[in-house]
C-alpha cells in the first residue's frame, strides 16, 4: 500500500517537471541573447545614429545616417519600393540598403 503513494508523488513530479520544460527553456534562450552583448537584429532597432556589424564575425561596419519610409529602388530589387537606412560604411560609400531581411545579414547596437 505505500508504494501506491510513492508512485502518486513521483506521477506529480514528473508532470511538474514537464510543465516548466518550457519556461526552462525560455530562459535558457534569453539568456543567450544577453551574451550578445547588446547586439539587435529586430527591425525596428535599425534607427539613425545606431553602427551597423556585420551578424556573423560582429565586425563594425559603418552608420545608419538616414532613413526613408518610401525609398524608389533599381528594377533589380525584389520591391520598387520600400522602407531603407542610408549606411555610411567605414571604407567610405553610402550605400541605401532594404530594411526587408536586413537581420539576415547585419545586427545593430
């Protein structure tokens, strides 16, 4: 008769257990984004004045000077048109550059 309790407690626990995998793992994964040491690669953060890194090596690569809401890009371009930030690269061109998947590439901070 005692092993029916033993079983009962160690049912409970395991469901607790599975329970908070989840919020286990949702820290496990905000905590890796804090290692990145205040690197963004949201959207919305790719504002005027932030530098731009290159994503993989996090090497600097220049400065967000301007940003424009309507941006009329070459024939070549996925979209005519589009939401872009003017980067001011270190080794001297501008180069207006789509917001649309810019995170695949570059992070910001």
């Amino acid at each position: 008769m005692q092993s029916r309790p033993a079983a009962l407690v160690a049912g409970l626990c395991l469901i607790a257990g599975a329970a908070y995998a989840p919020v286990a793992i949702a820290r496990q994964t905000t905590a890796a984004r804090a290692d990145t040491k205040g690197y963004s690669s949201d959207e919305r953060d790719f504002t005027v004045g932030r530098s731009v890194y290159l994503r993989s090596t996090k090497t600097r690569i220049g400065r967000i000077m301007a940003m424009d809401a309507n941006h009329d890009f070459p024939a070549t371009f996925r979209k005519r048109h589009g939401k872009a930030v003017l980067i001011k690269r270190f080794d001297g061109p501008l180069d207006w550059t789509p917001v649309d998947g810019l995170s695949r590439i570059y992070v910001v901070r």
